[in-house]
C-alpha cells in the first residue's frame, strides 16, 4: 500500500488482510487521521467484516469495541 502524504512521518499500524468487496482496507489510514483529530480513546467498529479495521485501530493504540 503507498503510503499516504498526510501520514508520511507517521508509523503506519499493521493489520491481517482478508480480501473482500467491502473491505475498508484502503480507507484506515483516513478512518485512523478523523479519529485521531477526535481525540477518542475507544472505538466501536459496527461493520467489522474482516476486522481490518478493529486490528488496524487496536495497533495504533485504541480500545477496540466490534459487532
């Protein structure tokens, strides 16, 4: 994945991929910039599919609530 210019000096957070239509895989690192402007320390994943999210936000440090 080519990192994004807005979070170029920042440590991007892994996560397991599994491959779907749908998957939010490409969109982290943005979900993860409006959280962090936020200011939240958990978040509730409503449409964890393939958890990419959840993983992606608890490795960046979140406390992860998921359906």
């Amino acid at each position: 994945m080519k990192p994004l210019e807005l979070l170029s000096d920042q440590v991007v957070p892994t996560a397991q991929t599994i491959k779907y239509m749908g998957s939010k895989r490409k969109i982290a690192p943005y979900i993860l910039t409006m959280i962090e402007e936020e200011g939240v320390k958990s978040v509730f994943d409503g449409f964890s599919g393939s958890t990419y999210v959840s993983q992606y936000l608890a490795n960046a440090g979140y406390k992860i609530h998921s359906s």
